[in-house]
C-alpha cells in the first residue's frame, strides 16, 4: 500500500554535537525510530534534561491540568523573539493571561461567520490562480503560502495580499523562515541573558524589516480607529477589545507583536497544512475524487453549508494528523515532578511532540498510512480525543483554531471543484521542520482542469 512520505529517523545514538546540528537542520530526521513507540523518552545533556511524553495522563496534567506549572520554555521561544517580540506565543503568566483575555473575544461566537466572506473571498482569488496554472507543473508551496497570506491580511486588515505592504510582508516573511531556524544556541546552551543569542544577519534584517512594514499597517488602523472610520476586521476588533479586569487595551507597538504571530500562526501553519492536503489528494486521487464530488453538491458562498463538507473536513484533519505544522511543544517544569515513576527536577525541558504523538503505533490503527476514514472509527475517536494535538489543547489551545479549520476546507473545496492536481515524475517530498513542516525540496504536482 502507497503511504505518505516520512523522514529517515536518525541512528539511536549520537553525541550533543551531532545532535545539535542534526536539530537546526531539521528537527523531525533528528529523532531516533524508538519515539514512535515510547511513551516517555529522556534526553541528557551537560546543562539540562528533557523529557519527550507521549503519555495522554502526562500531556493532560501539562495541559489542561496544571498549566501554569508547566509555562511554555524559552529555549524555543529566544530563536523567534526577533520576529514575535512579546507576543502571546512567547509570554507566560500574567502577561500571557492579560494577552488571552484582549484576543480570545475576536474569535468567539459568531465571528467565525463575519470573517466567512473574507475567507470565500481568498479562496476564490486562490482558485483563479490556480486556473491560469493549468495544465503546468509547478511547485505549490508558494502557492498555498500567497493564499493563506491573503486569508490573513483579508481577515486582520481587510487587504488583499496585492496591496503593496501586504505583499511585501509577505516576501519578508518568506525570506525570514527560511534563514531561521527553530533553535539557536541559546535552546542547548545556559547562555546569560546579556550574551548574543547567535542569530543570523539575515534573520535580524528580515525581522526588522517586517515589523516595521507591520508596524505601518497598525498605525494607520489605529488612525482609522481614532476617527471612526475603521472597517470591523479582526484587527479593529481586537485593538478596541478591552481587558475586562484592567480595561487597558493594545497600544500600537502591543498589537505589532500580535499581528506578527497571527501572520506566523496563521499564515504559515495554515500553507503547510494546505500543501501537504493538495499533496495527499494527489497521491490518493479517489479521495481527491470525493472532495470535489461533495464541494460540487455545495453553496461554498454560504457559511451554513460549511458544516456538509465533512469528507473534506475529514482530509484536512487526517493531514493535520500526518504533517502537523507545528511539530513540537516545549514546557518547563517549575518544581519537582514524578513521571512516569521517574524523578523530575525544575527546570527540565517537557517535549510534547505533535509529530510522534500522531504516529504513535501503539495509539493509532496504521499510524503512518492516510485514511481519512479513520475518524469515523472507535480507535480514530479515542485518539482524536487523547493524542490528537494539532492546535494544542487546554487553556493555550490555539484561539484560530476554528477559524483554520474553515479555512483549509473552504480552500481545498474551492479549488478541487472545478481542478485536479496530480503527482509529476519529481521524487516525493520530504518532510523537515524549520518553523513549520514543509518539505526539503518542494512539492511539485500538475494542475489539470476538471
């Protein structure tokens, strides 16, 4: 049977050296085969520990349970501050808290139904794209990557990704994710606060120029804001949310560090997922076949009809399953811990690796083979619930996440309705992690009209 495409996992045993390259290169092949059924691993270093979980009681204690003992680590979090500054992906405790409480409310309710149009609007320019690529061979990272940007800046400024400064976050963006990587020196080593973190030139440059273009598209929203004149996007709704408690709102260089995780959460992860999903519909075209059946039965200009587009729903999530794009989530323990019968210390490092924990072959029926059907299984609900993780979960749980979920159905419905896309004779893509999963050397697949 075809299954999709899965890195090399790395030898058992190799030194810190090794190791540290292995994971700046790409953090999936850096892993040893054995995570794929351990339910806890212990990784030793001369300066720390971390402990990797694939146990649902221990993932449930870390996040939803006691979530505040275990606050994100900034291992992780130091290789993005150049870009994300002090935003909600990186802050922890009372400032994370004020954060949440300002940003939840534009994403609650009804609001998935006001942004419907800006999404259906995406998704029509994305078909059109596509249309005029028929017939071609092409590489659709860049593809699903302008129109998950165009989502974005529809929905958080109501820009299309043609207006100038859109586009050129857009081209920043692009350059910056790929001169990054997801750890520096200061992930491995106990670099003082004062010392260099090691970024690279490109990087800085990159993050610098991008918050100022996003520093620019704030400023005049928060005009619009002052004379009344500011259309109701998410943007306006969530620099004029109050904190309930405090009744402070975003200043302008506040929402600046937002709009850069917004554009990193739901820019990035949402063309990783869109990708790999176009891939996987090329490589199983029967599936393919299903989709566009079921988008073709469908009113895709009604938010309501959203809800009848479940064997989409089904692929999208199956994908999120196989390539989730964000692979790894890193907490730190605050005090001593029992793990699996085994002694914790503060500070150690708790790796809950979306990645393996969706692999898992102790967990999941045929864990590395694409069945979108699995979902309506017992062994697909029971894992759906304790080792699913695609959003994270508990009181972190990503707050677009019902919002990207719309999206990536609404996307690959638009565009298999009326085109197909099928495999070329180019090697399958390899899956390796920068800041999203994406492949090595692009996926590239053929646009045919329907």
């Amino acid at each position: 049977m075809t299954r999709p495409p899965k890195p090399q996992s790395r030898a058992d045993k190799v030194s810190l050296w090794q190791y540290m390259r292995l994971f700046r290169h790409d953090i999936l092949s850096a892993q040893p085969e054995r995570l794929y059924r351990a339910w806890m691993a212990e990784f030793r270093t001369p300066f720390f520990r971390s402990y990797m979980v694939n146990d649902a009681d221990l993932i449930q204690a870390v996040l939803k349970e006691r979530p505040k003992d275990f606050p994100k680590s900034d291992r992780v979090g130091s290789g993005l501050r150049p870009l994300l500054g002090n935003s909600v992906f990186l802050t922890n405790g009372e400032t994370w808290e004020r954060q949440r409480r300002i940003i939840d409310p534009a994403f609650e309710g009804g609001r998935l139904r006001d942004t419907f149009p800006s999404i259906r609007d995406a998704a029509r320019a994305a078909t059109d794209r596509f249309t005029a690529l028929a017939g071609q061979e092409i590489d659709i990272e860049p593809e699903t990557s302008h129109a998950a940007a165009d989502v974005i800046f529809r929905t958080l400024f109501s820009i299309p990704i043609e207006h100038k400064i859109a586009r050129e976050v857009f081209e920043a963006f692009h350059r910056y994710q790929r001169s990054q990587p997801i750890l520096n020196l200061a992930a491995f080593l106990p670099v003082p606060a004062w010392m260099p973190r090691g970024y690279r030139k490109s990087t800085k440059q990159s993050a610098r120029h991008i918050r100022a273009l996003i520093h620019t598209l704030t400023q005049a929203r928060q005009t619009e804001i002052d004379a009344g004149t500011a259309p109701q996007d998410l943007a306006t709704k969530i620099m004029i949310t109050p904190d309930p408690q405090t009744g402070a709102r975003f200043d302008v260089d506040e929402m600046v560090d937002q709009v850069a995780i917004f554009f990193l959460a739901g820019h990035e992860t949402s063309a990783s997922a869109m990708a790999w999903s176009l891939y996987l519909l090329a490589l199983f075209p029967d599936w393919q076949d299903r989709v566009a059946e079921e988008a073709r039965a469908a009113d895709l200009d009604d938010f309501s009809q959203m809800s009848k587009l479940k064997i989409t729903r089904d692929v999208f999530r199956e994908t999120l399953r196989l390539y989730p794009p964000v692979p790894m989530m890193v907490r730190e323990t605050t005090r001593p811990e029992i793990f699996r019968k085994r002694a914790v210390k503060p500070g150690a490092q708790v790796v809950i690796s979306q990645w393996h924990l969706h692999r898992q072959n102790r967990l999941w029926e045929a864990p590395d083979d694409f069945d979108p059907a699995r979902w309506e299984t017992e062994n697909g609900r029971s894992c759906a619930r304790d080792a699913y993780l695609p959003f994270s979960a508990g009181t972190r749980v990503c707050p677009g996440a019902g919002f990207a979920m719309i999206e990536g159905v609404m996307m690959l419905a638009c565009i298999l309705r009326d085109l197909r896309v099928e495999l070329t004779n180019a090697p399958p893509p390899v899956p390796v992690a920068h800041l999203t999963v994406r492949s090595r050397d692009g996926i590239r697949l053929r646009i045919v009209r329907r």
